[in-house]
C-alpha cells in the first residue's frame, strides 16, 4: 500500500532589491521563497497615457526594457506556483506603489492580498511584520499616481518648450520638472544675490593680552585705512582694564536622530561625498541588515532600541547621568516586537493553506505593528564598528560610524560646559572679547574618540580659561600687540550639496527621498556643475601696532575661494529664466512646496487625487497662452554673430554671406561669461570667442595606444599609433565637449568593438548606469552593447573596460567577494 505525502505549502514573498532576498529567506526558514521586483515593473510613458476627460485615469505599460520584460515572466511563473504571496516593498510612496502594481499587473485582489512593512532587515523585524500584516494603502498609492501624472504632465508639457526655444539635444536633453526645476532656481536665485553682494573690504582688529597673549576680538570693523590708523595711535598710550562675567553653565544639546536629508548633510560635510553616494552606501548597510530603512522623515525610535541604548551606555560609561533624561520622548508609539513564540506562531498561520486567489490569510486584529518608520538608526547598538572580516568598503564602513555615533549621541545628556566671557575696554567705548569654556560634563561628546590634536586643544583651553579666572578683576592688562588685518564682509557663497539639501527641506521642494535624485539631476543636465571657484585677488594693507611702533605691510589675498561648490553653468541660466518669464508661478517655491502638502492630504485620504491633477492643468494652460510671440533664444552680439546654445552647449553662431549665399559656422564660447554683460553690450566678440582651444586631446588608451582626438579641415578625427578615423558624425563640436567613451562607441561600431585599455578583447562600451558596486574601484555597469566591468583607481586618469564572459554566477544577485575575487584572477588587477 503506498503511502501518501502533504504536499508543502509555499509563500512567496516580494520585495524591491535582491540583496534582502538570502537574508531574508534565513529569518522566514522553509516554505518560504523571497524573490525581488527589481524597483519599478511599469511606469507612465508619454501625456497619452493619462486619460485627461476621464479624471486623469493612467494608463501604464511595462518599462521598456528586456531586461524588465523576461523579469516579469520569472515573476508571473513564481506567484503561479505559490500557494500564498505576501507584497514586502519599501515602506514608502513608492513601496506601495509597487505593491499595488504587482497585484494589478499579475492579478492579486489589492483588498486581501497580505502587505508587509519592516523598517530594518533583522529577524525581529521580519517575524514582527509577518506577524502583523497588514494590506496596500490605497491612498498611499493615489498620491503616488498623482506624483507621477503631475511629473508627466509638468514634464512632458513644458520640456519640449525648452527644446523648441532654447535647444534641442536627443543624448542629453534640456528638460523641466516639477520640483527639478525649483531646486536650479534656489542655484540661480543665490548666484542672483552673490552678482548683487560683491563684497566689502573691512579691517578685523585682535588685541593680544596678558602673559599668555590670549586673541581678543574687538567688536568694531573700520572701513577705512585712516580709521585704522587713528585707531592704533590712540590705543598706544590707553590704559586697558579687564573685566569679566561669572562662570555660568552652558549646555550643548546632542544631535537629532537622522532622518534621510540629515544624513545627506552630515555625509557631504564629513565624508564629502555627494547625497547620491550617500543613499546608495546606507543602501548597501541597510540591506546588509546594519542600519534601519534610509528614507524617513522621523524622528522617533522604537521602544526596543531605547531600551537596548539605555543598557549600552550604562555598560560603557558607567553612570545613567550619560543617558539623555528625555530619552523616551524619542520613542514612538509602536507595541514591542514578537517574542520567538509569538514569532513563530505568526509564521505558523502564514503557512497554513490558502484559497486559489493566492492571498496570505490576515490574523485577527491584534496589537499594532511598529511604525512604518524610524529614524536612521543602527540596528544593533552593541556593534560599534563592523567586523573586519566583512566585505564593505571603506566608504562604507564611514558611513556606518557616521550612522552609529549620531544615533548613540541623540539618546544621551547634553554637554555641560563653564563659560566666561573676558572683556578688555578700549577707545570710543569700544571693547575687545574673548569667550573660554571648560568642560564639566561630557555628556553626549564622550562618544567621539578625540584626536591628539583636539586633546592638545582642549588642555590649552583648560589653561586659558583658568589663566583668565586668576586675572583680577578691573585690573589694567597689557597687551603684546594689536593687529589690524584686512577681510572681506557680506561675501556671499556658492551653496554645496549640503546645503541645497537643507534648503530643499525648508522650502518644502520634493521629499527627503527625492533630494539626491534632483541634485544629481541638475547636474546631469548640464545646468549646474560641483566645482571648486577661485577667489578675488586684493591688495591689502594690514597694520600692527607693537612695542609703541606702527607697522604696515602691504600683501595680495585672495578672498572667496570654495571647494566643491554648485556653480551654475549658462545653460542653467538661461533655462531658468525662460521658465521664469513664462511659467514662473509653476516653479515658484510656495506653489511647489503647497503641490507637496497636498500629496500628503491624499496620502491621508483627505483630498481626491485627481483634483489637484486637474488644478495643475488648469494653471499650466493659462501660463502656456502667453507663448504665442516667443521667438527662439540667441543673445546677439553684433550683425554677423550671437550666442545660442547648441547641441552640446553655448557657442557662437557666426552669419557670413559668401556670393549672395548665407553660410553658418560656429565658434567654441570662452568659459566664464559674464551673461549679464554680454546682454548688455559689454563684450566684443574677440572678448567671446576661445581661441585657445586646443587642436588635439589625449582621451586615453585604444589599442594599446594614446588615443588623440583632433581637429582639421574637414572635421573632426582620432589618431591611435599609425591608424586614423573620421569622426564625423561629431560634427563640429569643441574638443572638450567630446568624451572618451562616445569615441569608443563609434570605433566600435566602425571596427567591430575590437576594445579598449590593456584588455585588447574587451569590448567598448558607452556612459552608462552602474549596476553594482564591487569595490571602491570597480563595478558592474550596462552600456549599449552589454553589461561590464568598469575598472579605475584614484591613480588613473581614464578607466579601463572588462568582459564578463566567463563568470558562471549570477553577478547581480551573488556576493560581492565572489564577483570580486574572479574579477581579479582573470584580470589580475587590484580591488
């Protein structure tokens, strides 16, 4: 008699990247299956597909991409084979999107289909959300659909316009967004106020007092160098009295939890890395299961964690004084997670047998689960750097630290601080000032380990402070000497990623989780460029006043350089104020800010998405009326030339009638030219034109050989050893405007991809996405022709280009060691 099995129930489980799948396979144990969606499956390609009459209902087809399609037949046949399917994207907007799209594409009842939400990805975590399902947030999802038809519609209405009277590009093309284009105009309307605030020179005058010839800074600013003078002479033979306050406690507030536009400025002003960089390193944490999700907006920590830093800090420091007393004020509201029992019980009801609509059955309503979202935050206090064995970068690993201090620092005491402040009179009732603190209790700045250099500036601190204490009170001071120094005042700067993100927060452009895209896409654009801006050069005259004697010392200073600033580019300018004669109250701060507020009353189901749609429209119609007389943009300098932006930038369009026939050529632009003046008449075209350009450029290896690209009589070409091709498909563009691997491109498509850099198998490849990072020097990136190995230290000046024929695992999904050890064997590079 043969016997008869129960057949083993399936779940499968969807989430949005592959990384967490292994993982999370480990926590869930047999029965399960965890497969990814790859991010989006469908999008809204093009204004057709929103039906306008029809309250703006979208239309979606699948992203338009083989890659994608294949994925979504794995993905059918998989919810096919399983007996239940629980939605796991990202708890946010977008998430739930997806979540929606998933059972809309594939057929899931959106109403009882099971949605899971875990904001980090540890096995309390994952047994907590399987404990508490929950199903897709339907307005969640309409305020997600009235985003992206709002993008479309701003988008795919007044892009074309640009290309119309500006300039037309199909590589990289000028383009306006809804909140795109607000964030150029915060760059655009700061170097509006830096061409306003030239500057002012002033004199900052320091008096150098007592034995221990302590800085104090007077608290005038003289304009003149007579003033100055007038000043010294006069203080030469005053007599100084010291005065000073009583010691008072001043306390330092730790930081706040991170939330992700918090994270973007600490990393760009400490690791100096741009918030793009940012997201994808607390990517790579969160999903390695090191850090919680890393786009919120909260401030709040789960119970759990308060608990767990509460027990660290009295284990590391020895005393519950280090622990912040409003510590529970940062705990949300969320029940404790499951312990192992009910853990296992939850996973047991998933695993019971389902209906054929394929739908995880939903407990009884039981405690709520944990907040959606947390602050940024470690998910294990007790690891205070990551183990070495581990296969992280060294960014990375910053990043952690980074992630773990702030967040250990934010549920500890303030810094207790002892300050004075020391005053010396002067003439005119003027006064010289100098602030000294003495630290009386560490508190929350016990965390960071101090330097030997901070070490050695915090005793000369104690000394100061002390010295200062001991000095009589409205007693006469000597001083060493009074210096007289010249700087520059209401110099205004160029914003850095740090702070364009601090000001997309505060005037409400987009949300955390969009700020590196939009930075990263004004600049991808070409409008605005993270460069380093030289400073004014002034002639100086400082004055020192010591042992009774006046001296002056004339010198040059250069005033107003920045490192790493965003500078925007003409092109920049100019869209920005097309948009802005004409589509103004579309991009102005508040309308955009107002757009955002509203996608939040939908999430919350207190406004019907497509009203605000419809608003939009409305608004955007009246504002195009006003077109019908523009006429394409050129700044005309004189009878035969004017500057237009072309295919690849600003040029010089050059008219010449040659017997009666109108012949057009163009001139490469010098850059750093002043628009306004050119607008103005100021410039000559000899001042416009660069004719320093160079006629030939080294782009780096083909063959074996320095690949030249140059210009002559009959265009454009490149030189590699004995051999040359005509690059004519460039056109005349400026030499500088052309990369290395848009020229590998069309050598490859003339020589059959015959390869690049020391590898002469390897195939040539375009700019193009990165798909995974391997190591800080290598990753894995898809071009025109393929996916490849992109390969370049801080030492080379131009990449060098792999196959990945060969590599028998799967390198999207595969451990990164495994991709990486291959990589260096065949190739025999360095990682």
């Amino acid at each position: 008699m043969s016997k008869s099995y129960a057949k083993t129930t399936t779940t499968l489980v969807i989430v949005e990247s592959p990384a967490k799948c292994a993982k999370i396979e480990s926590f869930l144990g047999p029965g399960y299956k965890c497969v990814a969606s790859f991010g989006h499956l469908r999008q809204l390609s093009s204004l057709e597909a929103i039906d306008i009459k029809n309250n703006f209902e979208p239309k979606f087809n699948i992203i338009d991409d083989p890659k994608k399609t294949k994925h979504i037949a794995f993905l059918k046949n998989e919810i096919m084979k399983a007996d239940h399917v629980i939605l796991a994207p990202d708890g946010d907007r977008e998430g739930e999107a997806i979540a929606w799209h998933i059972c809309d594409l594939f057929g899931l009842p959106v109403e009882t289909t099971t949605r899971i939400i875990f904001n980090e990805i540890t096995e309390s975590a994952i047994t907590h959300a399987i404990n508490y399902p929950t199903t897709i947030n339907m307005n969640l999802v309409y305020s997600q659909q009235a985003r992206q038809i709002l993008d479309v519609l701003v988008g795919f209405t007044i892009t074309p316009l640009l290309w119309k009277y500006i300039s037309k590009n199909s590589k990289n093309s000028l383009s306006a967004g809804r909140c795109q284009t607000p964030a150029l105009r915060l760059v655009y309307d700061n170097q509006q106020d830096i061409n306003k605030s030239p500057g002012k020179k002033i004199y900052n005058t320091t008096g150098y007092f007592g034995n221990k010839c302590i800085p104090f800074l007077l608290n005038k600013h003289f304009e003149t160098e007579e003033q100055v003078s007038d000043f010294l002479e006069k203080s030469n033979d005053f007599q100084h009295i010291y005065s000073r306050t009583e010691p008072i406690k001043v306390c330092k507030q730790p930081p706040q939890p991170l939330t992700t536009s918090r994270i973007q400025q600490l990393a760009s002003n400490d690791m100096h890395i741009s918030p793009k960089e940012t997201m994808k390193l607390c990517q790579t944490l969160y999903e390695a299961g090191y850090i919680t999700y890393m786009r919120t907006d909260s401030k709040k920590y789960c119970k759990e964690f308060i608990d767990s830093v509460k027990t660290y800090i009295v284990q590391t420091y020895n005393k519950d004084s280090y622990i912040s007393p409003n510590i529970d004020l940062l705990a949300n509201n969320s029940t404790a997670a499951p312990t192992d029992s009910t853990a296992t019980a939850a996973i047991e009801v998933v695993n019971q047998k389902k209906t054929k609509s394929k739908i995880a059955k939903t407990p009884v309503k039981s405690p709520p689960p944990q907040e959606a979202h947390e602050a940024i935050r470690p998910t294990d206090i007790r690891m205070r750097e990551l183990p070495e064995d581990l296969d992280l970068s060294t960014k990375e690993r910053k990043m952690y630290k980074l992630i773990w201090e702030t967040s250990l620092e934010s549920c500890m005491s303030p810094a207790e601080f002892y300050e004075i402040t020391a005053n010396v009179n002067s003439i005119c009732d003027y006064k010289y000032v100098y602030t000294s603190e003495i630290i009386d209790f560490p508190g929350w700045k016990i965390v960071a380990n101090k330097s030997k250099e901070k070490e050695k500036a915090e005793e000369n601190s104690n000394k100061e402070y002390h010295y200062l204490l001991q000095i009589k009170q409205n007693s006469a001071i000597t001083f060493k000497k009074i210096t007289s120094i010249v700087t520059m005042s209401k110099l205004k700067q160029h914003y850095s990623e740090a702070k364009l993100v601090q000001l997309l927060e505060e005037n409400g452009i987009g949300r955390p989780s969009t700020f590196s895209t939009l930075i990263d896409k004004i600049q991808e654009r070409g409008y605005v460029k993270k460069e380093d801006v030289k400073g004014i050069q002034v002639s100086c005259r400082d004055f020192e006043l010591h042992d009774e004697t006046i001296t002056e010392t004339k010198t040059s200073r250069e005033f107003g350089n920045e490192k790493g600033k965003l500078v925007i580019q003409p092109l920049g300018i100019i869209v920005m104020e097309f948009l802005c004669t004409h589509f103004d109250k579309l991009f102005n701060y508040e309308y955009t800010s107002n757009m955002e507020s509203e996608l939040d009353k939908i999430s919350k189901g207190d406004v019907v998405w497509y009203t605000l749609c419809s608003q939009c429209l409305v608004e955007m119609k009246l504002l195009l009326e006003g077109l019908t007389d523009e006429r394409k943009h050129e700044i005309v300098i004189d009878d035969t030339h004017s500057y237009i932006i072309g295919k690849h930038g600003p040029v010089i369009k050059c008219t010449e009638n040659n017997n009666g026939k109108e012949e057009v050529t163009f001139k490469p632009v010098k850059k750093d030219i002043d628009l306004n003046k050119l607008k103005q008449g100021e410039y000559a075209i000899t001042d416009v034109v660069d004719l320093q350009k160079k006629a030939s450029i080294v782009l780096g290896k083909y063959r074996e050989e320095d690949l030249i690209l140059r210009k002559g009589k009959f265009g454009i070409y490149v030189n590699w050893g004995t051999n040359s091709k005509s690059l004519s498909s460039l056109g005349n563009r400026p030499l500088d405007n052309i990369t290395y691997d848009e020229v590998l491109v069309i050598l490859d498509s003339l020589l059959g991809g015959t390869g690049t850099g020391a590898d002469s198998d390897s195939i040539a490849p375009i700019k193009s996405n990165i798909i995974r990072e391997i190591t800080d020097n290598i990753s894995i990136r898809t071009g025109q022709y393929g996916d490849y190995i992109y390969y370049k230290t801080t030492k080379m000046k131009k990449p060098t280009f792999y196959k990945l024929n060969g590599f028998q695992e799967d390198y999207k999904t595969c451990h990164t060691t495994i991709v990486k050890n291959w990589i260096m064997d065949v190739y025999q590079i360095r990682p």
